[in-house]
C-alpha cells in the first residue's frame, strides 16, 4: 500500500527521495539513482538529479534527452 502523502516514502539510508512528475516532460528524481529496465538489467546515475523520459522517444532511454519537446 501507498504511504500517504504526510509519510515521505524512505530510501535505504532513511532519507526521503522527492519526484516531481510534469504532465507534458520528463520524471524528475532526486539521484543518485538504480533504475531497473523492463528486461531486468540495471542502469544507474549518480547526478544529484536525473530526468526520467516517459513518453520513450529518447534515444537514450530511460534518460531524457528532450526528444518529447519535438511533439509536444
């Protein structure tokens, strides 16, 4: 189940992850990040914030590369 909004979801080292989710751009995640792709393998960053894409136009998928800006 969720956490509710007044619970901030916790990463291993207790501190709280903040994502910012935009309606026409990419995920927003506060890094340093693991993101596990659909075929199981593991991708990772250490930037202090990463933008995930989410429409899957990118070409460097699963970061952003502000390929959505060409259709949006």
């Amino acid at each position: 189940m969720p956490n509710s909004p007044s619970e901030p979801a916790r990463c291993p080292s207790g501190e709280a992850r903040r994502v910012v989710v935009r309606r026409k751009g990419p995920m927003l995640v506060e890094g340093p990040v693991e993101v596990e792709m659909e075929d199981g393998s593991v991708v990772s960053s250490d930037r202090f914030q990463v933008a995930l894409c989410t429409c899957r136009r990118s070409r460097r998928y699963p970061w952003c590369d502000t390929s959505h800006r060409d259709r949006a």
